[in-house]
C-alpha cells in the first residue's frame, strides 16, 4: 500500500513539474517576443550607423566651409593692411571708414570661424557617443 501511494505520489509530482513549464503558445510568445527585440535592436544599430555616417559627412562639410572662410579671412586680412597703407589722393576720414568697414567684415568673419568651430565641436562629440553606442551591438 505503501509503494502504491508512493507510486501516485511520484506520479502526481513528475506530472506536476511537467505541467509547471511554458505551453506551446507561452514558448511561441516568448520566441516572437525574442525575435522582435533583436529585430528592434538590428533596426537600431542601422540607424545609428546611418546617424553616425550623415554626421561625419557634416563635419566634413563643415571642415570645408571652415577651410574656406579662413581662406576669405585671410584675403579680407591682406585687403585690411593695403587700406592700411598711404593712397593717393584719399582722405583721413575716408581711411577711417574704410577701416572701420573692414573691420566689421573681419569681425563676422571671426564670428562665422567660431560658430564653424562650435558645430564641428558638437558634431565630433557626437561621432564619439554614436561611435560608443554602436559599440554595445
């Protein structure tokens, strides 16, 4: 009698630990669920490759236009020096403003070689926290 209730019990156990594991449609759901996180995280990783290639091409751009604006400065510097020198025929005040004209356009100019500065800053920050966010896939 004994080994029969043990028997049952054993049965009643295993047959419980059996039912006590995901079904069918639980391993089905766990399995989709799976497969749309890694689709979700492949999804990711392309658009912050995406992200990070459109980013490099602005700073690209940006080095270009950086390059070109210190060409301009350069010249406006040189054209400074010769309303600098003595010109026939041309009055003080004249100078002055002339001066003073080149001035302001010297002036932006800087201010447009610090605000190229500052997007090229940014977008290089942002290379490295895209570059290290690709680096986690």
């Amino acid at each position: 009698m004994k080994r029969i209730a043990i028997a049952f019990f054993l049965l009643f156990t295993l047959s419980y630990l059996y039912s006590c594991g995901p079904s069918a449609a639980e391993q089905a759901q766990i399995q989709q669920h799976r497969d749309d996180s890694i689709k979700a995280a492949v999804e990711h990783k392309f658009e912050l490759q995406k992200e990070l290639t459109e980013t490099n091409n602005s700073a690209i751009a940006l080095q270009r236009q950086l390059e070109n604006i210190k060409a301009t400065q350069e010249a406006e510097t040189d054209r400074m020096n010769k309303i600098k020198e003595f010109q026939f025929g041309r009055t003080t005040d004249e100078r002055e403003q002339q001066i003073k004209d080149q001035s302001l356009i010297l002036q932006h100019l800087q201010d447009e070689v610090a605000a190229i500065n500052q997007n090229i800053t940014q977008a290089q920050d942002k290379i490295t926290s895209l570059k290290l966010e690709l680096q986690k896939y």
